[in-house]
C-alpha cells in the first residue's frame, strides 16, 4: 500500500496518530541527513505524500474523515494544511458531507479552521449546497450554524428545489420551522413545478401543511399539477385532505389539463379515492348551504306612508272666525255678570241676564261637534258654562 492510500485508509478509519506520523514525515525528510539521499527519490517522497490526495471516488483525507465524523482528524488534516474546497467526483466538498452526516462540531471545524476559506454555497454535481443536504435529513443544529453562517437558503438543486422544499417533502418539522421563520419570503418565492405546501401535502406529513399555513403560505397556490388538494386526494393523504378543507381551500381549482381535484380522483376507481372524493364533495355542499344562507336576500318590511297632518285651527279662516265669534259673546256675558254683582242683583236678576246670553245667541259662532279640537280628527271644542253648587257665583 502506497503512502497515499495508507493516509486515506487511516483519515477514514479514524487513526489519527498514523494521519500525523504520515504527514510529519515530510517534515522528518527535511531534518535529516537529507544529503545521503539522491535528489529525485527526494522529490518523489515529497511529492507522494499529498494531505490533498484522492482516491478513485474523489475523496481526499479530509473527505473520509468529515464523512465518517473522525473530529481529531479533521483537526489534524487542517492543521497539515489540507483543502476544504476540493470537490470529489460528485462535485461534493468536506462541507457537504459533514451536513449530511449532522455532525455540527464538524461543520463548525471545517468553516472556521484551516488555510482555505470555506465556501459555504459551494453546489455540487446537483447543485446542491450543504444547507440542502441538512435540511433533506432534518440536522437542524447544522441548519442553524449555516443559516448563522449566511447560506443562502433560496438557491435551488437541480430539481428547482430549495432547503426548505427538501424539508417539506420529507417531513423535517423542525427545520421547517426554523427556515420559514428565518426567511419568510421562501414561502412565496417557488416555481410552477412545486411549492413546500404541495410537496408535504404530496406525502402526507399534516403538521409540516400546518405549519406552513400557520406561517402564512397560501392555502389556494397553484402549480402545474394544481393545488395541494390536488396532491393529497391523488396521493390519498385522507389527514391532508382534511386539512387543506378546513383551512378553505377552494375546491374549484384546477391544474394545468383544467381538471378539479374531484375530476381527478373520478378517474381513479380505487376504495381511497372513492373516500377522498366522499370527503370533498360533503365539504362542497356544506359551502353551497351555508352561502346560499349568507347571500339570501333580507326581506324588507313595507314602509308605511307618512299620516297626512292635520293643519291647525288657525289656519283656517273659518275657524278663526268662530273662534273670535264664541270670544265675543263671553266677553259680553262676563260684563253683564260684572254689572249684576256690582248693582247687588237679586239671584233671579242675575239668572235672567244670563239667560239672555244663552248659548243659541253665539248664532253663527257655534260649533258643530266635528270641530272640536278634542274630537279626534282634531278639530274645536265647545266651550261650556258650570254652575258653583257652594255659592252663587258663577264660573266659566
């Protein structure tokens, strides 16, 4: 076995202390009697023992040891100046690999150690960062180092996919969360192709659907294949389907044929579409009721028309005329009483005078009972004339 592949095999099983006799044997070289040796096989031993050397997948040292979470390794290579930006074969870095594996601790090594600068959106092959291969698996702690890190979580693979869209579509909850609330705008910023909403309604993981609708995703998004009702009735996700009902999304869309979700499972005769297109159509006549009960017109009572007002007395000539006719005869009548009292008239004296004044003498300053103010079409009352039963005074 060659130098180089005994460096590789030892990176990859962990052996730290034959990483570092390998590697420090380049520095021995040079510290001893270097003389004694003939030129060429010293150059050929220097150049042999590459800390950057590949085997045929690619992979270097810091590959293995990053892929198979040797800490102390990783540390030793980088302190021998190995490369974090090498890809292998698959165009993946150290990065990659440490993020696919979850090893956080390596993560945080290979970004802040070492000669090389760690290109955190380095894509690969599929052009995928390492933030995509986290968020695929569900590492959350390394989502948050790279996301601490500015990893830009709206690059795409080459399935147009971003972080987030990986987490929806396996289920990976907790990184959900984690990327809608860092970047909110990854919630609108999807293709024709998927959204987060259709690919966790696609595979039936209800609380990621929750989730991304508590967070404010559109319920009625549309891509090629429709809504993300058209993707759990055809999938046969029953829990989604109910979900996606209760949040109100409208059944009517359609996907890019210009079928509805219910014409789709009408062409699927098996048991579970017959029960999701069961649920649905329930769902679409409970709306038809309750709007027709919300939009039925409010029946108006009928207004009544305004009662015509009477116009009052003295607006009519005539009344006032009547009226200054009845005024006169009492003001002779209370005169002559006046005189009676003042001249000591006997009581039938004073009967006499006002019999003289009898209430047929108003002549034309009488009135009829249907103009008495009273009365209830509002018209005049006759005025009458008591008689004290105490004394013998008389009063109007």
């Amino acid at each position: 076995m060659g130098k180089e592949q005994e460096l590789l095999e030892a990176a990859r099983t962990g052996n730290v202390a034959l990483v570092e006799k390998l590697l420090s044997g380049k520095k021995g070289i040079l510290g001893s009697g270097s003389g004694s040796i003939p030129l060429p096989n010293l150059l050929s031993m220097w150049k042999g023992l590459n800390v950057n050397c590949t085997d045929s997948t690619g992979y270097t040292p810091l590959h293995h040891a990053s892929l198979n979470g040797h800490r102390e390794v990783v540390l030793k290579l980088l302190q021998f100046e190995a490369s974090t930006n090498v890809p292998d074969s698959k165009g993946c870095f150290p990065l990659h690999l440490a993020a696919w594996r979850g090893d956080v601790d390596i993560v945080r090594i290979l970004i802040h150690h070492g000669p090389s600068h760690c290109r955190v959106n380095q894509q690969n092959h599929e052009k995928e960062t390492a933030l995509h291969c986290a968020a695929q698996y569900g590492h959350s702690e390394v989502v948050s180092v790279l996301l601490q890190e500015l990893t830009d979580p709206t690059m795409r693979n080459s399935q147009q996919e971003t972080p987030l869209d990986l987490a929806a579509l396996y289920g990976r909850l907790q990184v959900v969360r984690m990327l809608v609330s860092a970047h909110p705008n990854l919630m609108t910023s999807h293709t024709r192709r998927h959204t987060p909403l259709h690919l966790a309604a696609r595979n039936g993981h209800h609380s990621a659907v929750k989730t991304l609708l508590e967070a404010g995703m559109d319920v009625n998004c549309v891509t090629e294949n429709g809504s993300a009702l058209h993707e759990a009735a055809l999938f046969g996700k029953m829990d989604v389907v109910r979900l996606l009902l209760d949040s109100a999304i409208d059944t009517n869309l359609r996907d890019s044929q210009g079928r509805t979700a219910l014409e789709i499972l009408g062409e699927h005769p098996a048991q579970k579409s017959q029960q999701i297109t069961a649920v649905i159509q329930e769902y679409v006549m409970d709306e038809m009721e309750r709007r027709s009960i919300v939009e039925e017109p409010v029946r108006k009572c009928p207004i009544p028309a305004p009662r015509t007002s009477v116009p009052s007395p003295s607006a009519s000539p005539s009344l006032r005329h009547k009226n200054d006719a009845v005024t006169s005869e009492l003001s002779k009548l209370l005169h002559e009483i006046k005189k009676c009292r003042d001249r000591d008239y006997s009581f039938e004296e004073l009967c006499h005078t006002i019999s003289s004044h009898s209430m047929d003498s108003f002549g034309s300053g009488r009135l009829s009972d249907e103009e008495r103010p009273d009365r209830p079409n509002g018209t005049l009352t006759r005025v009458k004339v008591r008689r004290s039963v105490m004394t013998e005074d008389w009063c109007i």
